[in-house]
C-alpha cells in the first residue's frame, strides 16, 4: 500500500499531493505505484510539516530528579501524540541515550548534553558544574558529544550577574568552531528581551515548552500571538520555521515524510494546532 496525501501546505498555501515513499515525501507517485494500491490518508484541509518544541527536557520532571529512560520514552510519546514530531532538548541532567537518535517511533531529537552551570547559577548538582575558566572546553565537549547542542546557564538570580559576556563569548566562539550551537538560559531583565521587541528587532523567536506534561507547544505559539507576534509567524515558530533552524524542509519533494494535518486552518484558528486530525512521522501513521 502507498499512502497518498492532498491538502494545503503552509505556509505557502499552496495545494499540494504528495506520496510517501519509505520515509520521503514524494510530489510524483514513486516507481511501481502503478501495481500497488493506493490510499489517500489525508483528502483536503491543512498540512504542516509536523510541530516543534525548541525547550523541552523529557526524561525527568523536576531538577530532584534522577534522569530515567523509560519516562524519556513516555515524554517522547507524548509529544508525538500531539504532533510534536522533533524537540530540542537544551539541557538535561545526563546525557541522552543512544536509542533517542535510532528509535523510529518517536520524534526527532536535537540534544544539548548535560546542563553547564557556573558557580551561583542553576540548582546545585542538577547539571554538570564547573568554573567559568573550564566554561569554554566543558561547553566543546557537550555539543561534541550530543547532537551539536550545549546549553549554559547564562544567568539565574535576578541580583545576581550574569556570566561575563567575554567568557560566554569565548565560549560561543570556541563551540563555533566546531561546528558547534550553543543555548544560553537567560531569565533576568539583564539576559532577556520582551517577545514582541524581539520579534521586531528581527530575532527569531521560536516556540518552546520548558515544562510539563509534554505536547503542549501549541500553547506557546498561542502565547507568543497574544504577545503580538503576527498569526502565521506565531505558529511557524512552533512548527516550519522552527525545523528548518534545525536543518530541517518544509513539505517538499524528497523531504522526510514528517506531517500534522488539520481540518481548520490553523493560522486562522489557533485553538485547532493543538489536535490535529492526522499525524505522520517517518512515513507511519500515529493517528
Ligand atoms: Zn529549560
């Protein structure tokens, strides 16, 4: 059987049909379709390229927490239900297993290694904690050693300073350098801007959870509308805008067979995003 999918693809609002082949859409139907059956699983609505979750720790619910594999399973599971179908983790208290970047059944993983956290910053012993002359080496060896992420904490008390800029700015560099991305927790009004001044200044803003249960990123993108974001930007932050900053295409031909499907247009109607009618990853259906 070959799966067949028709709808309007977003954000070019564009109708498009599609095939899936293996894990890859297609625009044409693949070789030897001909001789197999056909079925359309999507007929009409809205597609997107699946949602995304830029913030999200799976795998332990509070800092107190020992980091446990089966409730990383269950959080992955979770997300994937809601059509979250890749998260970036910046940030847990162990390194990810191996099983997350292999595992066919859940969503995409971008992984950032263990939280860094210098002296005064973050929960004592929930990440790794080093001094801020080791920042710069630690910083190389999380992103070297997890999906090209690390993740500092930049700032914690609102009295207290920040890491130095130079220090954070060796450090980016030196993570640069090897291809690496780094993710800075920032919660002061020293380390953080408003949403819709960001947005503005031509930041890209993006939708992330930070919290609990899991699959919830569709409310972020409803926050960051009633911040001010323009509508369609508000839900791209969660869903293509999103996976293409994480090296992933939107709906094309030859793109991974990754989709939510809506009845609603979700830029008209936000509320929808949350409960999307159809959810594919890697060419399966979830639902
Ligand atoms: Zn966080």
């Amino acid at each position: 059987m070959i799966m067949r999918i028709r709808g309007v693809v977003l954000p070019e609002r564009e109708e498009r049909t599609f095939w899936v082949d293996g894990e890859r859409l297609r625009s044409e139907p693949p070789a030897g379709a001909a001789a197999k059956r056909v079925e359309t699983v999507v007929d009409g609505g809205w597609l997107l390229p699946g949602l995304v979750d830029v913030h999200t720790h799976p795998g332990a619910e509070s800092p107190d927490d020992r980091f446990d594999e089966a409730l990383l399973r269950r959080h992955l599971s979770e997300h994937r239900d809601a059509g979250v179908l890749l998260v970036r983790t910046p940030g847990t208290a162990e390194r990810m297993p191996g099983w997350v970047d292999t595992e066919t059944e859940l969503p995409r993983v971008r992984s950032a290694g263990q939280w860094l956290a210098t002296p005064g910053r973050f929960f004592p012993g929930a990440g790794r904690d080093i001094g801020e002359d080791e920042l710069a080496a630690a910083a190389v060896e999380e992103a070297t050693a997890a999906s090209g992420w690390c993740k500092v904490i930049g700032d914690w008390r609102w009295d207290e300073p920040a890491v130095p800029l130079d220090v954070l700015k060796a450090t980016v560099d030196a993570v640069h350098a090897v291809g690496g991305r780094v993710a800075v927790h920032c919660q002061t009004s020293e380390g953080s801007h408003n949403v819709r001044l960001a947005h503005e200044a031509g930041v890209t803003v993006l939708a992330g959870t930070d919290t609990f249960p899991c699959g919830t990123v569709a409310t972020e993108s409803q926050w960051l509308l009633r911040a001010g974001m323009p509508a369609e930007e508000a839900l791209g932050a969660a869903s293509w805008t999103a996976r293409a900053w994480l090296g992933l295409p939107g709906l094309i031909d030859g793109a991974p067979a990754d989709l939510v499907a809506y009845d609603q247009d979700p830029v008209a109607e936000p509320a929808a995003l949350g409960q999307p009618k159809r959810v594919i990853l890697r060419g399966r259906i979830v639902r």
